[in-house]
C-alpha cells in the first residue's frame, strides 16, 4: 500500500482546519465556465464563498477578470490582489461611501440600489465614475425593487440617468427563492419566473429610456446556473459557491457528491461506542450553525479521505449535535470500529461560504495553504 | 433634549459592528460574584462567551484568578494576558500536547480527559505539573464518562493517579441539557438531578482510592448557576455566558431583558414598508446561524439605545431571516416609519457567545474598542 498523500497532510493537522480538494474546484470551475461559454453570458462569479486570492487565481487562470463581492472591505481585499472589477452585490451602505470612493481608484466599482435614497448620494456626485444595477426582487422578498412595480423602477432608473458621472448598467437580482426548493425542477420553475419577471422589469424600464439606451440583466445563484438548461435574456451570471458546493447544494440536486470540494479536518476528542458516537474538536465557531433537515437537523456529514484529496461522502455518519467547540457524529459501525482518540475526521460542512467565513487559510490536500482574508 | 452618547457613538459605525454595554455586563458579574460568594464555591469564569483580555478586566477587577476557556489556543492568548490559572473544558486533544506542554510554562494548566486513550500521554510524561479532571456526563450525552459507570470512572481515577506529575483535582460536568429546557422550573430540576449524579460518581472514585484523597466537584452552566437555589457538593462554577446573556438565556428565563449586554449594531440598507419588512447589512457572519423558535426560527430582535448603554428590548421586531451579510427584520408600524436608510439598528442576538466569536472586538457605548482574541 502507497502513502496516502491526504493522510500524510491530514497527520500534521492538530486544530481544526479548513481543507480544500483543489481538483474538485477546478472541475466544478471547469463545468461552469463552459454553461457560462454555451450561453454566452458574462461570467463574474462571487467571491465570497472562498475570499481567497489564492482560490482566485483558479479564476485568473481561466481568464476570467471580473468578479462579485459581497462587501466593501471584501471588495478592497481582492483590489490588492489585482481584481479591478468589482460588482458589490448588496444594496448600497451610505456609511460606506468614503470607503467605496477610496476603493475605485483602484478598480472599477458597480454597487447596487433599490431605492431613491442610495441613489442621493450618486446624485450629489459622491462616486464618480461608478457603475450603477437597480436591484430587482423576483420574489425572494429580500432586497431590490419587486419586479412588477413598474412605477418605482421607472422612477429609480430616471435618477440614476440624471446623476452626473454615474452609468446605469442594468437590472440584477438573485433568485435567492431557489434554496428554499425541495430539489432540480423547482429550482428550473424559479429560474424560469425569474426570468420572465427581469425581461418584465427590463422592458418596463426601456419603454422610460431613449431608444437604444442599454440595460444588461444579471442574475446569479449556484442552484440555477447549475441546473439551467437556459439564460434567454441574460448578459451576466454570478454564482459563488458552485466552486466548493455544499450538502444543501447536494440536496437540491445543483452537484453531486463528487463535486464536495471543501472539508473540515477535525481530531477526534471522544468515542462513545456505547451510544453510537464520536466527539470531534469541529463545533459551531468552526462549520457554522448552517444545518440541513435530515430527519432532525444535521450540520454536516464525514466524508473518507481519498489518495489525492475528498473520497466517499458518508450521509450515513452525520453531525447530529453542535456546541461552540464539540461537534457530536452518529457514527455507523465501521466508523466507529476504525477511529481512534486522537484520530483526524473529514466533516463535509452544509453551507461552505459560512464555514469557509469562520476560517483564515485553507489547507490543500497536498499540504499547501491557501491565504484567506 | 441632550444628546446621546449612545446615539453618537452608533452614529460612527459603517459596518456590522458588535456593541457592549459595560455597565450591565459588570451588574450581570456583580449578581454571579455574590451568587458565587453565598454558595461559598469557586468561580472560574468561563471565557469562551467574550474571548477578550480587555472584557477580563472585569472580572480580574473584581479579584477573579482563575479562568476557563475552550481551546489551547484561547488559553495561550489569555496566559499572555496574565491569566495564570486555565481550565481547558474540552477533552483533551491528544494533536495538542506540545502545545499545552509549552501553555504549561506560562500557567497552570488544568485538563479533562474521559477515557484512558488520554490519560496515555500524561502516563508517559508528556504534561508535567497538570492537574487533570474527569469530566462526567451527567445525561447530557456529549463528552464525559457516564455517571453511573462506576466501573469506568474507577478505572480512569486509579490510571491518573497512577501517572507521574500530574494530578486528580476532581470531577468536572457541564450540564448542558439545561439549555434543551423549556424553562426555570425544568433547568432546576436538571441542575437538582446532574448533583445527585455528581455526589455519586465523586462517592464511588472515593471508595476506589486512599481514604482522604482529594476530590473536587466543578460544574458549570449558565443557566443553572443563574437560577439554582443551592449548590450542594459543588467546590467550583463554570459559568461563562452570563456575562452577556441573550435571547437565549431569556427564554430560558436566566436573565431579564435589562441584563442583555451585547448587541450588533447594524446600518440599514433597505426598507419595504409594503411588507413590513427592514433590512439591514448584518447577516449569518456577522450574528452567526443561532436560532431561536417564536412562531418559526428567528435569528435576534431590534434592541433600543438608550441614552448610555442599550434600553428597550423589541421582541416584536424580530429577525426573521439572515443570509451572509443580510439580515430582514419584521419591523412593527413605529419602527418602520422612523428608520430610514443609512440609519444603524442594534441587534440583539441569539447566542452570545457564537455572535462574540465572529467579530474581532467590541465598541463600549462610550465610542471605546475593547480587544479579542
């Protein structure tokens, strides 16, 4: 038997820690790119799923050059890493505007509104040069202008037009709707409506604008682009955690389980054969509260480790319980026949942006770590 | 009308920013000293809940010595901070006994460990000088030996003291079914029954060993300790959360509304008043995932300023949902009208301790940071 070169890595691991299967993220970047390529849209992922430079250059290697963040500082971090197109996908902070000003010299900044009073400042000349996205909310009911009120989108695309030394790019919104589905043909339905609601919203807003004056859409969900056979009428797609996926990701149906890029290494601190379970050092501060519905709330699940990187996936070994520091793993019997005291397991996390927020590096597979911000 | 000081010193903030009223975390201290003091115990405060050598001030104020934290890593950082006296309230992590060897140098060090596999590495000298607890699960089935495992908790004890160097200081227990209560009545009823447990457990060690040998009894939950009568048996607490409190705890019925000392102050990025509906830039990372039931999961509630330090709880203006950097609040008719965009809202949050440990300082509401880990 050849030395495992993930085992070799995960033995130097002591606390817990943040892997990442790099094959796997190239190969899901590789599948998007080429949904991206076949519908000729933009691709301008989101970056706040991994926040790091370093899985960023899985982007610039494939000559992408614009992405999405999901916060001003965010947006600064990744300008210092060279990213000089930055679309900051939530509704613009007026706290922030010093910092957003500060932050396009050195890249170019698009923000988002869904109301007259974002728009203020744009219109006292606080931003210069900025790119402007009215927001628009196809049903989520989270931020952005509803879809069908016409009146208010008219009325916000006519003061961005007005506002000196700013462009109004477009209408963006994120199908948000499409997590709460139970798996592929809901997510299809929800992007579809989508859809059909933005060429609304974008015909509604044409119709107040001289002819010809462009308008893109951009739309942006991992379970839509994963699963969209379509983007009629789209310029632009931001999806994020399709780099790493996760086990809600999985339980839509927008990956499979070897698609699961990114893991908790975590030692195992106690072993209770008598009840049928292990103790990890794996709690909240480290995969997040994030859970999934599997007959009772799980927070993630073992995965096995393979020669070179994440293996089987083991819905059968769930994290059933989670405090700050403790996770507890219902362990089948192979699992817990096999792992010792002092052991390291593989915990595949239910929402990977959460989990990848609460750490500061990434460990590859092959013992490389990755920076995060 | 004079001006806040509250008010000013939210009117600084531009990002999700988590807020400590002092004045009422040193009552909440004050309350849990005396308490301590009338049950004649030890109080090693838990320092999970703030992870701050600046919060520790208070407690250090007040004569406390001794502390417990929940990671090697926590006690370095407060053993540098002049901390000389740590419980580690995790089992032993057999990855990280260099590291709490060298921890060992700056302070006395105290471990739990629930199995022989960990008793191993102190058998062969690896922690000289640590004083070692049993931890013992009294029903709440996460870590510990069970406590009517007569056989195993003698086999442990005799295995401890039969190491060189290092000491049986006693048996140690978090009684945290208390928190899966549906109140005071139920939470006493838990701290009565995890007592019991311990005077067994502590009886059947003491017949197995030299007559007169030393055994303590630690235990150490919030709400227990906050809302227990007698603390029968009992040498030491452990109680960290009340400190802070939260949303949790209320429930629980272990604090009052005017005993919450930490809140997310958080800026307003969108407002719909046709659904009732704020939103502000304060998500999962920023409040972490904690939920708590009132009709379906909510995620904190809007709490007032007050003019120096936090005022009115608004359990009617809950979160209702939270994404990573959103969070939506269902805004009762006077809240809705007098928020505007680019307002700062606090936020109350569910768990405390999850909240603290995703910022990297507090803000008093006099305008001073105080540090973390």
């Amino acid at each position: 038997m050849t030395t495992s070169q993930t085992r070799e890595t995960l033995e130097r691991i002591s606390v817990p820690t943040l892997v990442v299967d790099v094959r796997r993220a190239e190969s899901n970047l590789e599948r998007m790119l080429a949904r991206a390529d076949g519908w000729g849209v933009r691709f301008r992922p989101h970056f706040k799923t991994h926040q790091s430079a370093d899985v960023a250059r899985l982007f610039s290697g494939r000559g992408i050059t614009a992405c999405t963040v999901s916060s001003v500082r965010m947006g600064s971090y990744f300008a210092k890493h060279g990213w000089d197109d930055l679309t900051i996908a939530v509704p613009l902070n007026l706290r922030e505007v010093a910092e957003l000003r500060a932050l396009s010299s050195l890249a170019r900044v698009s923000v988002l509104v869904d109301s007259s009073a974002a728009v203020a400042p744009l219109a006292a000349g606080e931003l210069p040069g900025a790119s402007v996205w009215i927001e628009v909310d196809c049903g989520y009911s989270r931020t952005g202008v509803r879809w069908d009120d016409g009146e208010a989108l008219v009325e916000l695309a006519r003061a961005v037009d007005a506002a000196d030394d700013v462009t109004l790019a477009g209408i963006l919104t994120h199908a948000g709707r499409s997590y709460a589905t139970s798996g592929a043909e809901e997510v299809l339905r929800v992007h579809e409506e989508s859809l059909a609601h933005m060429a609304h919203a974008k015909s509604v807003i044409a119709s107040a604008r001289p002819a010809g004056a462009p308008l893109e859409v951009s739309v942006g969900d991992t379970p839509t682009a994963s699963l969209a056979e379509m983007m009629d009428g789209v310029d632009e797609i931001r999806p994020g955690n399709f780099i790493f996926y996760d086990l809600m990701q999985l339980d839509l149906g927008s990956c499979s389980e070897s698609d699961l890029a990114v893991a908790v290494a975590c030692p195992v601190i106690g072993r209770y054969p008598e009840r049928g379970e292990i103790v990890v050092y794996g709690g909240a501060v480290h995969l997040s509260s994030a859970s999934r519905e599997d007959g009772g709330p799980t927070f993630g699940c073992v995965v096995e480790p393979a020669h070179e990187g994440l293996g089987e996936l083991r819905l059968d070994a769930p994290v059933v319980r989670l405090t700050q520091e403790h996770g507890v793993i219902r362990a089948p019997s192979d699992v817990m026949e096999r792992v010792s005291i002092g052991d390291v397991l593989l915990v595949s996390p239910v929402h990977s942006c959460l989990t990848a927020a609460v750490h500061d590096h990434y460990l590859t597979l092959d013992a490389r770590r990755l920076g995060k911000m």
